[in-house]
C-alpha cells in the first residue's frame, strides 16, 4: 500500500507529540541531529521525550537549525521524581539561543513518571525497562513492590490525598502555563490527577497513551476526561503494533471523546519500529481508511498540538 502524505493546514505542519530520543540507557533510532532531518526532509515537527533527562535544550537545538521541537521533562528519579525544581528548570533552559535572558514561546511538557511509576513497573514485572525496548536484560532494574512512585502515600491502590511534591510540581507547571502529561500512572491515579490540575489552574492537559497497560483507561473513562476544556486524549501509534490495541478502538474513542479532545502521536523512536514519518503516515492512512474525516485527522494532528504548545 502507497503511503499518503502527511496532513498539511495552510502553513503549519504536523506535530508528533511523543518522540523519543536518544543517547539513553535504551538503544534508540535518532539522536536530535537524525530526527531533525527526518522530520525536515518529511514535514513535521516533535516533541522530544526522554525517560532521564530533560530535552529543552535538545528542542532548542534543533529549532535554532529551522526544524519545529519542543522538549520536556519526565518526572522519573533521574531528575528527582516529584521535584517542582525540575520543571523550573525545564524552563529556563528552553532557550535557542545560548546567549538569550528569555525562554522561546513554544511550551515544554511535564509527563508524570513513566518508567518509575509504580504502576508501569506493576505491568512490567517490577522492571524499569524490558529487554524487547532495546537494553541489555542484567541492566533492567528490578524495584520491589511499592517502590515505585505514586501520587499517593499509599500507592495505586490506596486513594487518598494528593503528596505535597506532586501539588507543588502541579503548582509550577500552572505558573508557567505548562503542558501536563500523564506518564504511566494507573486509572484510579489519571483520574484524580486530571481533576487536581484543573483545579491547580493549569490549562493544556494530555492524558498519556491513554490505553497503555500501566493505566487501561476506559472510552467512559475518557469521555468523563474530556469534559475538561483542555484536556486531550493521546492515542499512539507505536501501542498499536507494542501493546495489541487495534486501531478499531481508537476510532471508537475518537468518536466518543471528539477530535478536538484527542492527540495523534507516534511514540516511536524504537530501534525495531518504524520511522516517524512512516509511523505518521500509516496512522493517518489507517484512520481516513475507518471513516475518519481528513479534516478531523488534520484538527489531531496539527490543530491540537499547535494550540497545546502555543504556536
């Protein structure tokens, strides 16, 4: 089957909102100076994800080289965890220009852990990372049960009130009008997490693959979600061939939640997944071929990132 070309609205490109880079512990397919030509050659831009580091500095790189990026931040233990200085941090080093005392327009994203998450280690055999992601097995760390991070004293299991650190991490994603990700934490967590930051006052909310493993959002779920004004639905291309969920499902959740709540992202990056672009592509050949609207195709794809990142 031929690819189709990405959608285009007037000037401004596709963005993919989950693309990981390298070097990490993983083997990974691009490094910024790779994904950038890639991305240049084929017409979109990115949003760098990194399980350790923040990818600000990555995002402005590839900016200063005319390639739309921008980085952010994942709250795993790499940087702390729960650490409302990161995400300050996050910030100031959102700069293109190395000499500049002001950070660029475009918005950085906060994902909640992903990897650390006790929740993600739950559906993964208390690993960090699994061997079929691309490192070697003796380097996949083994956390014991409730080692993990939660939003809560207690864990997944005990819902209670949200830690000071989170609210505090909440608190700074609201100052800087940020992008809040949920990473990989359970159901019960998204739910009440989604809650709190509307309430924190923050404004561009994603809910992170919402049918990953880790978390098993339902579409009910989803559309209870949805009723916040800036809250969008991230649904990936990569958890169609990873994690076995059909893309027939995605289309019943994009029909429940609306295109104007829903995020189209690749989370490729993977040395054993396709490209980018192609992932892009077949995501957008697959839908259109269920009956998804071009127009609504473009409105998740272009639309929603451009709005969530302020561009």
């Amino acid at each position: 089957m031929t690819a189709m070309a990405l959608p285009r609205d007037g000037d401004r490109q596709v963005i993919d909102f989950h693309v990981h880079v390298g070097p990490e512990l993983l083997a990974r397919r691009y490094d910024v100076v790779t994904l950038a030509d890639e991305a240049a050659r084929a017409g979109f831009g990115a949003v760098l994800k990194h399980h350790s580091i923040a990818t600000a500095p990555l995002a402005a790189l590839a900016r200063a080289r005319g390639v739309l990026m921008a980085g952010g931040v994942v709250l795993n233990l790499g940087v702390g965890g729960f650490n409302a200085a990161a995400v300050d941090a996050l910030v100031e080093a959102n700069k293109s220009e190395a000499s500049s005392r002001h950070e660029d327009r475009v918005r950085s994203v906060v994902w909640m852990p992903t990897v650390h998450a006790e929740s993600h280690l739950r559906a993964n055999g208390r690993r960090d990372f699994v061997p079929a992601w691309g490192v070697e097995p003796e380097r996949c760390r083994v956390f014991p049960p409730g080692g993990g991070l939660s939003i809560w004293d207690g864990g997944p299991d005990e819902p209670g009130t949200i830690t000071a650190p989170v609210r505090a991490v909440l608190e700074r994603i609201a100052a800087h009008d940020l992008v809040l990700a949920t990473g990989h934490l359970s159901r019960g967590e998204v739910l009440a997490l989604v809650d709190a930051a509307v309430s924190a006052g923050i404004r561009r909310i994603v809910v992170t693959h919402a049918f990953y493993q880790a978390t098993r959002l339902t579409i009910d779920d989803q559309v209870r979600l949805a009723a916040h004004p800036g809250v969008c639905l991230e649904y990936c291309w990569s958890n169609v061939e990873l994690d076995h969920i059909p893309v027939d499902r995605y289309v019943e959740a994009i029909r429940a939640v609306g295109p104007g709540h829903a995020l189209l992202s690749s989370d490729l990056g993977q040395p054993v997944t396709e490209t980018v672009a192609a992932g892009l592509e077949a995501f957008h050949r697959g839908l259109v071929a269920r009956g998804v609207p071009e127009d609504h195709v473009a409105e998740m794809m272009i639309a929603n990132p451009h709005r969530l990142l302020g561009i």
